[in-house]
C-alpha cells in the first residue's frame, strides 16, 4: 500500500495529488515617503493660554514635496492658569474652548508650511498619510 502511494505521489506530483488551491496574496505596500531629514516638528506658541498636545493629518502632495489638505483629528490642551479650562476635540466632539483652536487655525496649518516630505523608496510604494502631533506651549 505505501509503495502504491509513493508511485501515485511520483507519477502525477504532490501538487496535483492534494489539488491546493492557489492564493493571490495582494501586493505589500511599502511607505515610500518621509519627512525631509527627518525632520522635528517644533513646539507651537498660541499666545500661553493653554498647553498639550495637537495631532494632525495631512496629505501628501508628491509633485510638490509638501503636505496638504490639513485636519484637525485630536485635540488635548488645558489652560496654564485654570486647571479646570481645558479644550478636547475629536473628530466628532467638541468640547471646551474649542473657539481658540478656531481662531488659531491659519498659524497651526501654517505650522507645517516649512515641512517638506522626500521619496525614500520605488518599489510598492503607497502615498502615505501623515498624523503629525504638535506640541502647544
């Protein structure tokens, strides 16, 4: 019996004898994009009143090398003076003194007007996004 199996396994292939199905694996994508010498975002300074952390997302224009189409996706600042003032935005909540991230939208989008982004790779790449955090002083 084991010899019969061995020349069934010769004759017509171990592929043919389990009849696998073939798989297609999607390609793997690679981020080919970075900031320019890895370059450091600096602090923001919006006039003292609060301070935290600020995340935004930014497309990739890669004719030009810069970033664009900012939006705000997070927002966490509390007040230097008031413990109990704070700002939390998301994507779908406001809450707090949201006014002053509004009426400080044109220095933070104008924050990222000195970054550049650069290829780092040719092969698979994707045009990534990019989720950039900042610093408010």
């Amino acid at each position: 019996m084991r010899i019969l199996i061995i020349i069934v396994f010769i004759v017509f292939g171990v592929e043919n004898v389990f009849c696998q199905e073939e798989t297609i694996i999607d390609p793997v994508f690679s981020l080919c994009y970075r900031l320019k010498n890895n370059a450091k975002i600096k602090p923001l300074n919006l006039g003292g009143k609060y301070q935290g952390e600020l995340f935004v997302l930014a497309d990739c224009d890669t004719i030009n090398n810069v970033l664009i189409n900012h939006q705000i996706v997070f927002v966490k600042l509390e007040s230097y003076s008031n413990p109990n003032d704070s700002i939390e935005i998301r994507l779908d909540d406001k809450f707090g003194n949201f006014k002053f991230i509004e009426d400080n939208l044109i220095k933070i989008f104008g924050h990222f007007s000195s970054l550049r982004i650069e290829k780092t790779g040719y092969k698979n790449c994707k045009i990534p996004q990019f989720t950039l955090p900042i610093k408010i002083e």
